[in-house]
C-alpha cells in the first residue's frame, strides 16, 4: 500500500475536491483511507436512555485510495509514490518529481 498513517494527502476526486489532511488510518484489504476532517457524514441517533434526547453527530466516512493523491514533504506537491531500494537492501517510498524520500 502506497499511502500510510501519517502521510499528507490531497483529495483529488469527490465533495472535498482540493482539500487534504493528514491520514488517520488506512485500510488496506478496502482500498480506503480515513482523512482528518475530510468526507464528514451527518448521521441521526436515536436517544439511548428514557428523557434523553437525540442528536446529530458528525464523523468521517473512509475515502476510496484511487481518490487521493500524497503530497511530498519537501517539495510541497501532489505526486504519485515510486520506491527505492537502497545499499542495504531496505526499500524505501520516494516522490517521483523530486526523488525525495517519504517517511
């Protein structure tokens, strides 16, 4: 999977077109990711215990990977993640334009 926890991304497709955030997790066997205070969802909830009362709670909804590009940390640009391996046989995700490496 090309996009981990932790990674800045922009939202490339969808109602939050231009916006990014950071990923708070990533689902791997869906092929989503969840984005900080991105694709939020309203959703009713009934009252739990008797005199209580309903309310709408706002949360955020998993985002499809093929909808979502990174954005390099040094080079501050959308791009798509090519890898590296380097002298000690370790591989390492790396920006295509500026040949940076993700962490």
């Amino acid at each position: 999977m090309k996009i981990l926890k932790g990674d800045k991304v922009l939202i490339v497709k969808g109602k939050d077109r231009g916006k990014s955030g950071k990923v708070l997790k990533s689902f791997p066997k869906l092929n989503k990711v969840l984005v900080e205070g991105l694709n939020k969802y309203k959703k009713n909830q009934r009252p739990k215990k008797e005199g209580e009362k309903g309310q709408i709670v706002e949360f955020e909804r998993p985002v499809d990977m093929s909808n979502v590009c990174i954005v390099c940390p040094k080079c501050k640009k959308q791009t798509r993640v090519g890898y590296m391996i380097d002298d000690k046989n370790i591989k390492h995700r790396i920006c295509v334009k500026c040949k940076a490496k993700i962490s």
